[in-house]
C-alpha cells in the first residue's frame, strides 16, 4: 500500500489509527502528536495551556502553504484555478462544521468583524442593535464606533454575578423591537456557553435577525447555525480550528441568500464571472454567498487553514468535545485537591478552565515565567488543555497556580 502524501491522507490516516473508541490520551499520544513534531520541536517541553487563544499548528500547515505559495512561482496569475478551488474547499469544509449547509452560506473574511460590519452595512436605515457587554474586542469596538458615529442605536446587556449572563437579561433587552442581536456562543473572557435558539426565537418575534460569534466554540463545541435558527455567524480559524490569523469567516442563513439581502461590503469577487471583466451598468453580482465576496482575497489563509479544518473534520467535533470536558474535569479536580476554585468541565461552558481573581494578570506572567502558558482576561484566568496536553503537564500547571496562591 502507498503512503499517504498529502495532508487529507496523512491525518486520515492518523486518525484511523485511532480506532473508534473515545479518545484516549496514549492513543493521541501515539498517532496524532507525531504530526505536531515542528510545534514541539520549536516550543520545547514548555506547558501550553492557551489553544483557546492561538491554537497550534499541524505539520502539514507549513507543506499546505508552501503549496500555495509554489502555485504562484509556477503558474503566476495561472495559479487563480487552483488557489479558487482552494478557496471553495475552505468554504465546503467550514459548511460541515456549521450545519452541513451548502457551501456559499459560508464567506470568507479574514477577521471576525469584517463578517459583523458587512451585516450591519445590509441596512440602509439606523438599525437597533443589542449586543452583550461580553462581546470580544472585535465586535465590541465596531458596535461602539458605529453608534458614535450615528449608523446604529446601540444597547448593552449587563452581565450578573460572576461576569455571567442571563438569558431572560438579553431576552428582555430584545425588547419588542429590534433589527440585529449580537451574541457569542461562548464568552471569551468567562467560557460561559450560551442557548442560541431561545435568543433566535425572541429576535425573531422582535422583527430582528441574530448575529452569533462562534470563534470560542467551533471545533471544540458541537455548532448547528441552521438547526439554532440563527442568521448570521462569524469566526475563524484562529483558535480550536488551528488555522492561524487571517483565516475568517460570515455564515449567512439560505434564507437571506435567496432573499436577494445585498451588503456594501463587496469587491469584484462578487461580480457575476469576475474574470470576463464585463461591466454592465448595474453590475451583475453572482447568486448566493458569492455575491457577498469582497476584492482580491488573500489566498494564503485558505491553506493555512487546510490542516486544522481537515483534522476536525476526520475527529468529528463531537468526540473533540468528550475528550475536551474529560481534560477540563481533570484539571478542575487538580486545582481543587490543592484549593483552588476553577469553572469549567460543564455543558454550559466552552473549552477553557477559568479561576476567577483580581491578580489573574499577574499569575499568568509568573506561570510563563514557568515556562507554562495561559492567559488572562481581566479577572479570569484562562486555561485550556487540547488534545496534545498531558496529564503530567496539567498536574505541573496546578502545582504552579496553587504554589502562586498560596
């Protein structure tokens, strides 16, 4: 039998090693860390407990852009059918993970709040937005200049104890009226996981369409946008997906595809054969998500995004999200033994282990001084295991916290 070549057969391959048990930390240790060798081999024997914030890249991600790239010095402007095949295997795959809906809901974009200002930018009216103050910078520095500037009537939903929300809190600021609801899956900052469909079905009753931020839960928490009934998503790569910067995204319901819902947020991408060069006075823009396509995209990202999306995809989310809440549970049991209070291992939480403390800033410099990652964000500290963490460097990171809190 021939070796596997490219990266679709190489992580395949690894994970039909894995056989069809719940993933197992020897097993993964076995037949999926090998192809994160150059990870390992530039970060060294370093904890890394921050995949929520940049998540780490394949083996493969390096041959995939390099692929890229040599289309370019072979074929120059030629490389445009294979870099556009590209393209839409991104789009295809990020489908799967977001519903199995056909592949022009998904547009490219490569940031998050590209995706929020090209739904904002549909209205050709002041539109009244409510969105949380648990929103990540992304949008929350949109949403705000937007209303500074007079393009929207913004509202903020207030978080509760603990910086967590309540979903009858957003449902009320819905309000009887409404035209966009902004709201993320998973809360950056506490992991707190929301209930899409009960915020679709109020923004609906409102007259309004929901906007969900799925960049803390795609890959790592089972995401059904259609089945949620929700109108619009965005993400990227960045996190769980392992694709890096650059690699974003807006999903857009069918429904507002076949409705004819135009944005200003378009290029020459959107045009109807873009390459004939034709100009009918209107233009003539192509059907469907195609039509939502801005200028010359940045063709590198779709590569780079290849092997994370592949990986997900051949794992299947689900199983992602078992062997996820088992890793969290150990390490919320860890911290425990040694006195500390940690959130997560719970249904309505995302991927990370939060310890919640006002000098958590201060703690994540110490641990990386311990050459052990994570992150904070204001009084939370965040840390998430993924598939290559061990149990061996989860029970060193809560050593190292409990050491510091004591």
């Amino acid at each position: 039998m021939n070796a596997p070549t490219t990266t679709c057969e190489r992580i395949e391959a690894a994970v039909a090693a894995l056989g069809d048990a719940p993933l197992a930390e020897d097993t993964l240790q076995r037949h999926l860390v090998p192809l994160f060798s150059r990870h390992k081999l530039g970060f060294g024997d370093r904890v890394y407990l921050a995949n929520h914030s940049l998540g780490r890249p394949l083996d493969a991600t390096a041959d995939d852009v390099a692929e890229g790239l040599s289309l370019w010095y072979a074929h120059q402007g030629g490389a445009w059918n294979a870099w556009n095949a590209e393209i839409h295997a991104y789009r295809s795959r990020l489908a799967r993970l977001l519903g199995n809906v056909r592949a022009d809901c998904v547009v490219p974009r490569t940031s998050a709040g590209q995706g929020l200002r090209a739904v904002l930018n549909t209205y050709d009216r002041v539109p009244r937005v409510v969105a949380t103050r648990g929103e990540f910078d992304s949008l929350d520095v949109i949403l705000r200049e937007y209303a500074a500037r007079g393009r929207i009537e913004l509202a903020f939903v207030e978080a509760r104890a603990e910086g967590l929300f309540d979903l009858g809190d957003i449902v009320a600021g819905i309000g009887a009226r409404v035209d966009l609801v902004v709201v993320s899956h998973v809360m950056f900052n506490t992991g707190q996981r929301l209930d899409i469909a009960p915020l679709a079905d109020a923004t609906h009753a409102a007259g309004g369409w929901l906007l969900v931020d799925v960049y803390h839960a795609l890959g790592v928490v089972p995401v059904d946008m259609t089945a949620d009934h929700a109108d619009f998503a965005v993400g990227g790569g960045y996190k769980y997906l392992r694709g890096g910067p650059g690699a974003c995204f807006l999903w857009i319901h069918p429904r507002h595809l076949d409705g004819g819902l135009r944005t200003l947020d378009i290029g020459w991408f959107a045009k109807d054969s873009p390459f004939d060069y034709t100009r009918p006075d209107p233009p003539r823009y192509a059907p469907g998500g195609d039509g939502w396509m801005e200028s010359t995209p940045a063709v590198l990202p779709f590569y780079q995004a290849r092997a994370g999306l592949v990986l997900t995809l051949a794992l299947g989310v689900a199983r992602i999200r078992e062997y996820s809440l088992d890793r969290q549970r150990r390490l919320v049991d860890l911290l425990a033994a040694r006195g500390v209070a940690a959130r997560g291992a719970r249904a309505d939480h995302g991927a990370f282990v939060v310890v919640t403390d006002a000098r958590a800033k201060t703690f994540a410099e110490a641990l990386r001084g311990q050459d052990i990652v994570t992150d904070a964000r204001g009084p939370y500290l965040r840390l998430c295991p993924d598939l290559l963490t061990t149990a061996e460097e989860l029970t060193s990171a809560a050593d190292a916290l409990a050491r510091l809190l004591a």
